[in-house]
C-alpha cells in the first residue's frame, strides 16, 4: 500500500506495516525507546526491533541517542511529518465508518489543555468519562497555542480547550465553553488587605505570578500597564501546582482565573476579591479539525466536553 501525505508532499515507502509508524511516532513524542513501549503497552525490545526495520527501510538511523534523549535525525523529522499525515488520513478512513459504542471503547483520545486546565477540566471530565467510557484512556498533551492547529490537523491532537484566541480563525473548528475572567486571591489571614482590594492596596501589595506560556498573564500586564500600574512581583511560578500552598502560608497575591480560584479555595484557607481595574474577560474554547467533525469518536468526545465544562460556568 502506498501512502501520501497531503501536508508534506512525500511519498512513504510501499508495504508499509502502520505498525511501524506507530512506533516511530510514539519514539518521537516520547523521547524514549522504554517510554514509547510503555506508551504502546509493548516490550521495549519489540519497540527497539520496530526501530531496526524502520532504520533499515529508510537507510537512516532516524534518532540520535543524546542526554535529553532520542533525538530525529533531519530524515527522522521529514518522516514524522508524513507519518502524522499518513496516519490521520487512515484513522479517519476507519473513524468514519465505525459505530462508536462509548461504553466498549477502548480508545485513547489526545487533548491539549493547559496546567489549569488539568486543575479545573479535568476533575469532571474524567468523572463523566468514568461513567460513561470505562475503558477509553484520555491522554493529556499540553501544546504551545501556535502548533494546536497542525497538531489537530495531522491527527496527533484530537481536541483542544482552553483561552485559545490567538489561533487564527478558520484555522480550526471551535465551539464556546464559558466566558471567564480575572481575579485577587489571598490568604484569609493577609490582614494587610481589608474586605475590599482598594488600587492602594493592589499596588502596594507584594505579587506571585505564573509565568508558564499556557497562561494570559501577559493579557493582565498589558491591562496594568495601559493604566501606568506595575505589580510589585515577589515570585514568578512556571505553573500553578504551588500556588495555593505559596499563598495560604503568605501575604502575596496573585491574579486567577475565577474557576481556578474556586478550586485553590478547597485546598487551603483563600479569599477571592474583586480587582479594584478592569481587566477584559476571555473566552474558553474547543477547538478541533474540521476532518474529525463527522467522526462518531471525536464527535462524542466533543460532545462529553461541551456537556460537562458547560456546567461550570
């Protein structure tokens, strides 16, 4: 069977085993010969076998052993994209004619969202998963918004959720979640700060910030500064995991999301106050390729997403 690749132009090598491409693509995401066999629920010598073929097949060793782990060759990257491809073309082909039953699948569905996703989302995602697909497997992808689009395109992404509006309309399909917006949280016992969060008072303030690149914190220090206003930055976080703890035990503040700040506040003792600024409201969105829109898989998992993350707004 001869494989092409619409996105790269290449042409695959005839007799192809899909296998084979599976494991390549497990290797690449992976990084690791044992971490793509732990993926593929396969032994590592049966993924190290697949790689011989593969090396042998395209007269490349494909990846470079280094300290961070297998690296492509230029060969190896050239391949990946069609693989992807490939792949996505023929998963399609098969989604599209079977009958998804979600109580018997045993599907592995791909989702980008973010460290606050997995903290707000995730929770009664998987609980209604749970339910209703006991046996599906929901692998979380955190991707840089600007690669979502051709993830979802070649089939490595099967949706996306999350403040996603610098992805280029028409580039993807997408669906409204809920509006969300900012605000202060703090420690119950930061008496510094009365019941208000007076502009004195947030200012003046000692400030711990997330700076992962899945966040909008540059949305909030654009706002800040079109007013002439500076936090006065105590800590930078790259992601939310330490927040709550950080906050309960001082008197910094930090600006959330109001969802995340609901959850953080069934962690530890944590107020939420008004900002005393506006600061522009986003919107939470799906997002997935207009190729799985009729697929009864992915349509389903949409489906369970708007359903459930509808419910939290």
């Amino acid at each position: 069977m001869r494989l092409t690749n619409p996105f790269a132009g290449h042409v695959l090598p005839t007799n192809i085993d899909l296998n084979l491409v599976k494991v390549f693509l497990a290797i690449y995401d992976k990084g690791s010969v044992t971490r793509a066999a732990q993926h593929l629920c396969l032994t590592q010598p049966t993924v190290s076998y697949s790689l011989a073929k593969l090396r042998e097949l395209f007269d490349d060793p494909l990846f470079e052993r280094t300290p961070g782990g297998m690296r492509p060759t230029e060969s190896g990257e050239r391949i990946y994209s069609d693989f992807c491809g490939a792949l996505a073309l023929v998963e399609h082909a098969v989604d599209s004619n079977k009958v998804f039953v979600a109580a018997k699948s045993q599907r592995r569905f791909r989702v980008s969202m973010s460290d606050i996703g997995e903290l707000v989302f995730l929770p009664p995602l998987l609980e209604r998963l749970s339910a209703e697909a006991p046996h599906v497997t929901l692998e979380v992808m955190p991707t840089a918004v600007e690669s979502i689009p051709e993830m979802l395109a070649s089939g490595r992404l099967d949706a996306a959720i999350g403040n996603l509006a610098a992805i280029r309309l028409g580039s993807t399909m997408r669906a409204p979640l809920f509006k969300e917006r900012y605000v202060c949280l703090l420690s119950r016992h930061a008496n510094s700060i009365g019941d208000e969060m007076t502009l004195h008072a947030f200012t003046t303030a000692r400030h711990v910030v997330v700076s992962s690149p899945f966040t909008g914190h540059r949305m909030i220090e654009d706002a800040l500064r079109e007013r002439g206003l500076a936090q006065q930055i105590t800590a930078k976080l790259a992601n939310f995991t330490g927040l709550p703890g950080l906050l309960a035990r001082t008197d910094l503040v930090a600006i959330v999301p109001t969802r995340v700040a609901r959850v953080f506040q069934t962690y530890s003792p944590l107020r939420v106050l008004e900002l005393p600024i506006e600061i522009p409201t986003f919107d939470v969105t799906l997002h997935w390729h207009a190729r799985q829109h009729n697929v009864a898989a992915t349509a389903w998992l949409r489906d369970v997403i708007l359903e459930t993350l509808h419910e939290l707004g």
